[in-house]
C-alpha cells in the first residue's frame, strides 16, 4: 500500500506564496510521474504542474512563470511553490503519484485560500 501525505495549504492574501509538500510512503520501488492538481467549488479537477522522474515539468497555462514544481527523489517528496498567488487560485489541491507497478495514487487534498 502507498500513503500520500500532503501540507503547506492555508490562507494567504493575494500576491502571497505557499509551498505545497506531498510524501508518499509505503511499498515502493520507485516513483515515475508526480504532481499536482486542484479542484474549485463546482469545477472540475483539473491539472497544475507534473513533474517525471527525470525531471521534466509540465505546467497548466495559469499558473506558469508563478507555481514551480519540484521533487526530491530521495525522500519521495514533490514540492509545489506557489508564488504571486491570485484569488483564483483558491481550490482543493490534490498531489498525484504514479508508482512503478502499482499504478496512480491520490492525497487526501489540501485546501489553499487566496483572499482578495
């Protein structure tokens, strides 16, 4: 079984920053893909930023030059830094893991709020 474990949401004024963090735990052999989406009241969800084991990143077109993906292979950890946040940005977001063999795991959300 993998456990994904997310933090860093909260609430924050417009032109702030928040630093999302998700950690997967469990069996695992290695990690391929990983990410982050989000999900407004009454919208779907919808991507924000992949990252793949080589370090390849893919960006929703909203959020780039301000939300930079990264990840730490080694304690199985993928970061979101969420810079000049916009009110608009307020949703649930959801780290996205795909392990090797085991397929795609989801976190339970974390809530970011962006105040105008």
């Amino acid at each position: 079984q993998v456990q994904l474990v997310e933090s860093g949401g909260g609430l924050v004024q417009a032109g702030g920053s928040l630093r999302l963090s998700c950690a997967a735990s469990g069996t695992i052999f290695s990690i391929n893909a990983m990410g982050w989406y989000r999900q407004a009241p009454g919208k779907q969800r919808e991507l924000v930023a992949t990252i793949t084991s080589g370090g390849i990143t893919n960006y929703a077109d909203s959020v780039k030059g301000r939300f930079t993906i990264s990840r730490d292979n080694a304690k199985n950890t993928v970061y979101l830094q969420m810079n000049s946040l916009k009110p608009e940005d307020t949703a649930v977001y959801y780290c996205w893991v795909v392990v090797a063999v085991r397929g795609a795991y989801w976190g339970q959300g974390t809530q970011v709020t962006v105040s105008s």
